[in-house]
C-alpha cells in the first residue's frame, strides 16, 4: 500500500470534522445570545432588591392610613385608605409585571415596535422612581416612531443605559432626557444624562471604538466599559444599529443609537 493511500483518507476525515465558517457563526451567535440571557439574569437581581425596597414604601403608608381609619371608624376616612390602598396595590402589580418580564427569556422575532413603548417599559422596569433621587426624568419620543427589532433586546439596551445614567446622578440629581426622531431610513435614540461624565478623550480613545467594533472580533475587551454596555454593543450589533456616547457641555454624557426605522 502506497503512502498516498494511507493519508489521503486522513485528510478526507479531517476535512469532514472541520468547523465550517457558517458553523463558527452559529456557535458565536449562541453564545451571544447566552451573554444576553446571563445578563438579563444579573440585571434581574439587580432589579429584585430595587422592588424588595419598593414594596417596602408602597405597603408601608397602606398599613398606616387602614390601622388609622379602623381606629376612627369613619367612612370617609375609610374611603380614603381603600383609595390609596388600590392605587398602591396596581402600582405593586406593574411593578412585578415589569420583573417577570425582564426574566422571560421567550424569543421574541424581530418586529415593527413602537419607540416611546419600549422607552416606557425600561422606564417601568426600574421600578424605583427617578424623582425619588432627585433626577427630573423627561422622555420626549413620538408615539409613532417605530425600528425593526426585538422588542425585550430593545428594552434590555435602554434598561442598561438608564442603570448607568442614574448610577451616575445619584449623588448629583439633575435631568434625564430621553429623545427621539427620524433620521432619515434610521431612528436617533439619545439618553441624555447630567451625571458625573466621561471626559470626551477617553470616550474617543476607548468607549466609541469598543461599541462600534463586532462584538465577535472583540469579545474579551468588555473589561474596559463594562458588562452593561458590552450587551448595548451585541444588541446594536444583531439588529444593525449603531451606538455611540459623547461627553456633553455641561456635564455627563449622551448616548446616542442609530436603529434601522421599521
């Protein structure tokens, strides 16, 4: 037998098992889609000890006003306990609805959904009040703005961006704008904060060039900017959206998408 012979079947076989690019595709993107999953998870916990706290103040002023009308016996009183008992129950619903929501993992296919609804449910899903730290939130988006997208991606993109924004104004307070308008075939989404900032070098030199890199080329350099917008970055990336920040004038930062409009 000929050496041909020996190697020639070899080399078929390992030809047979090779990973083809299309095959390396699909593995990078399930584990993109894993990360987004993990991510949605630890944002979950995130969001758990905000409601823990939350339905602390919305039973607490409830218990109160009822002990306070049994003890009167007053009708009128009575009213007003029961009134404010219900708004604070529909508001401890919306708020677990938003919870479950976020730990749905259900696939969701890309669709025509309204901006301004997705801007609402993160908005909702932080269950703590902005006011209640001191930051005057404003979301000025037109009701029929509409992208292409996942709309739960959509929202975990927006939910990450206004974590970071509050993380940022806590101390500070001020106001948290979050706008929207036709570009043109794209939509411009901005969240704008007035928060502590990011000096416009470093935003050059490191966030801009990390959102705007593949998340496949580039999957291990999350550590600079961090997990949050590392996932800002793969669901831009999935849904041919584009995401960059800017350091604005007078303080904090804005973060500015491009989606495909639907």
């Amino acid at each position: 037998m000929s050496d041909e012979a020996v190697v020639t079947p070899a080399l078929h076989s390992a030809a047979a098992i090779s990973p083809t690019t299309e095959d390396l595709q699909a593995h990078i993107a399930r584990l993109q889609d894993e990360l987004l999953a993990q991510q949605r998870m630890a944002l979950l916990g995130t969001m758990s000890a905000m409601v823990a706290h939350e339905f602390n103040n919305l039973m607490t002023p409830v218990v109160t006003r009822a002990q306070d009308a049994l003890s009167r016996d007053d009708l009128p009183t009575m009213r007003k306990a029961l009134d404010q008992a219900l708004a604070h129950a529909q508001k401890a619903i919306s708020v677990t609805r938003h919870l479950l929501g976020l730990a749905d993992e259900g696939e969701d296919a890309p669709r025509a959904c309204s901006v301004n609804a997705a801007v609402r449910e993160a908005v909702d899903a932080v269950a703590r009040p902005f006011d209640k730290d001191g930051i005057d939130l404003r979301v000025e988006v037109p009701a029929d703005l509409r992208v292409r997208a996942r709309p739960m991606l959509l929202e975990q993109l927006l939910l990450n961006l206004l974590l970071n924004a509050r993380e940022a104004m806590k101390e500070r307070g001020g106001s948290l704008t979050i706008t929207g308008r036709r570009e043109g075939d794209d939509v411009g989404i901005d969240v704008r904060d007035c928060g502590t900032g990011i000096p416009q070098q470093r935003l050059d030199e490191v966030v801009n060039p990390f959102l705007a890199a593949d998340p496949s080329a580039r999957p291990g350099d999350w550590h600079s900017v961090g997990m949050g917008l590392n996932v800002c970055r793969t669901i831009a990336h999935q849904h041919g959206a584009r995401i960059r920040a800017s350091a604005n004038a007078g303080g904090g930062c804005t973060f500015q998408i491009c989606w495909p409009t639907a």
